[in-house]
C-alpha cells in the first residue's frame, strides 16, 4: 500500500507541482509576492489579472487610474517567475456587480463600501469560478487575512493588526472559504511581505499601495458620481434638526455623516456635524455632534462564519466594528432572523451610517464570526 503524501502548505495530500493554484494577481506588491512563493515552492500557479475598469467611462479622466500598469506589472512577475499569466476582462461584471451600487448608494445617502462587493461579487464569485473552471484545487490572494481549520475552515484575522483586512472579507462564505488560501496572514508586518519580493528579484518589491478605491482616483467620489449619473449634484439646503435652513449645499453626494468641514456655515457658536442626509428633500441636516452617538444598529444581508445556524442563535456577547479604521468593540447581537438581526454597542460610536459594514469577531480572539449592512431600519 502506497505511503500517503504529507501536507503541503495549501492543506493537499500530494505534492506542490500537482497541486494547480490559481492567484488573483492586481499587479501590487502582495498578490506578487504569493504567485512568487507559491511558484518558487514548486506548485503549478496560474496567474489571472481582471481588467475592471481601465476603460470605463466612470473615470475623470484617462490615465487616472493604473489599471494598465498593474495589468502589465502583474505579467513581468509571471514572466520572470515561468507561469501563465492571464488577463480577463470583467469590465461589465463589474460595473453592474459594484460602480452602478456605489453610485445609487451614495445617490441614497449611504456611504457605501465598494471593495467589499468586488470580493464579494466579482473576485470571490465569478473568478473563484473561472478558477474551477481552469481545475485549480485552491485560489490564493495576497489578502491578510488567516484561514485556520477548526471544525471547518474559519476566517482570522491578519497576524498584523495594521495590515488586518476582515472588515473587507466578511461576506466571504463557508463554501468559498473551503476553496481560498492566504499565504500573507501569517507575516509579522508589510516590511516582511516587501522582504520578500526583493528576495525574488521583484521589480514591483518597492511599488506604492494603493490608497484610493480602484475606479476613484484621488479619493474623489463625488466627481465619478456626476459621471456615473448625470445631474446628481443638485443643490439644496443645509438645515438644523428643527427644519432651519442654515445655508445651501451644492450636492447631497459631497457630503457624508459625522463630516464636519466644509459646510460652509460657520459664525455659530457651536461645530455642527452632517448627521442625516435627506435625499428626498435634498437637505443635509446639521446638529451637534452628540446626536452622532449610536448604540442600536440594524444589520441586514448577514453572512455567519460561526458555528451553528444564526438563526437559531439567542443573544450573544461578541465585539464589531462599523469602520474599518476603528478597533473592534463589545456589543450584543441579537438574531432577528437567518439574515438580519440588531446590534447594541456597549459604548455608543459617533458616524455610524447607513451603507457600511458591521462585521462580527469573538470577544477577546481573532475569528471573524460574520457580519452585514448596516442600514436605516424600519
């Protein structure tokens, strides 16, 4: 009877070079350096770059964005490590799966988290497919974020709290986690990732990160709104929580919740913040800043990463965050149904709004337990 062949280091019984890995490759540092290790630790890696939006007419202008770069730095590491490299283009997935949302959201008052549906409906969805389809036994990212096995596989957060990106993850599901890898959620910090590519020869080892979400160049949304919808930026009143008008405003989609500068209505004896957007009356409501504060927030469209169904859950002690940039915090959640439920902060949190995520983890660990929408209620 044959010796069976032991673990490798993407969970298969077989060797590397039997073992056909699909990386999602953006051309940065990160993806880079996964299809680089991956390749250099004998495993048949494929290469795939998606072109989303090079093209599109969301942009402001051409060459805002490097989507070509990216495109051709990803294929210089895939030459110079010897595997296939392929670009697919999903400009329309794309932009039906995630830029129309961003825009009507925004159009609606929320603040919406765009890279969170990419993962959701486009990386984590149709490339995950392709990645079958080409018979990859696993995709890896180069995402930090761990996937550990407990009774199943469960989502973790990055090693590196600073680089730790499960507040963009927690809509992936058990089924795709079974089929993900993560080769960076391990790595002590960036500089350790950066280390690494110079130790390939990688020309991109010194390449920026990108700061801005993809299809909006220099963190302007409100200019790659008017493109996507025309018109969009009426004018209309700055009012109080009473109905006063206190100025005009040139547009509900420049504005968001918590936003203090650039009102445009100073010499009051006290800073207002934005505290609702009324797009239907196209006011933006000012107040002080302790009407910010929140402690119940409803939560839709939920994934559960925990044990059990949520559904049948009572209430549990857990902690959340409704930002990405803030820490995790206590709260209880309280299953409504299989995907809503409500959650109490223990401590109220200011600029909490509709449109961003609230994304579970268990109180005092590092497993990502799920997480939804925050929205406006009934």
């Amino acid at each position: 009877m044959p010796t069976p062949h032991p673990i490798n280091s993407l969970g298969f019984a077989k060797p590397p070079s039997e073992t056909r890995v699909v990386v999602a490759m953006s051309g940065g540092v990160d993806s880079s350096v996964v299809a680089a290790q991956l390749a250099e630790e004998g495993y048949d890696v494929v290469g795939v770059t998606l072109q989303l939006y090079d093209h599109g007419a969301a942009l402001a202008k051409k060459g805002a964005c490097c989507a070509g770069q990216d495109i051709h730095d990803a294929r210089r590491v895939a030459e110079a490590m010897g595997f296939p490299h392929y670009v697919l283009d999903y400009e329309n997935i794309f932009k039906d799966a995630v830029i129309d949302e961003f825009a009507d959201s925004y159009l609606a008052g929320a603040t919406p988290v765009p890279c969170i549906r990419c993962n959701e409906r486009v990386k984590f969805k149709d490339l995950l497919a392709t990645a079958r389809d080409l018979d990859a036994d696993c995709m890896a990212t180069g995402h930090y974020i761990q996937r550990k096995l407990g009774a199943g596989p469960e989502l973790h957060c990055a090693a590196d709290a600073n680089r730790d990106q499960s507040y963009f993850l927690f809509s992936t599901t058990p089924e795709q986690l079974e089929f993900l890898r993560f080769p960076l959620g391990h790595l002590p910090s960036k500089d350790a990732t950066r280390k690494l590519a110079a130790k390939y020869g990688l020309a991109v080892a010194d390449k920026p990160d990108s700061q801005d979400i993809c299809f909006v160049p220099n963190g302007n949304y409100a200019s790659v709104i008017e493109k996507l919808r025309p018109g969009a930026a009426e004018p209309g009143e700055i009012v109080d929580t009473e109905g006063n008008v206190l100025g005009t405003h040139r547009g509900v989609i420049h504005y968001t919740i918590g936003q203090r500068r650039g009102l445009g209505i100073g010499g009051l004896a006290d800073p207002l913040y934005v505290v609702r957007l009324d797009v239907d009356k196209r006011q933006v409501v000012v107040g002080p800043k302790d009407l910010l504060a929140t402690r119940t927030i409803p939560v839709r469209e939920i994934n559960w990463l925990g044990d059990g169904a949520f559904s049948n859950k009572a209430e549990r002690e857990i902690s959340v965050k409704v930002r990405s940039t803030r820490p995790p915090v206590p709260a209880i959640l309280r299953p409504i149904s299989e995907t809503e439920a409500e959650v109490e902060l223990l401590t109220a949190e200011e600029g909490v709004s509709p449109g961003q995520a609230c994304v579970f983890y268990e109180t005092g660990g590092s497993r990502i337990l799920g997480g939804g929408w925050i929205w406006k209620g009934r």
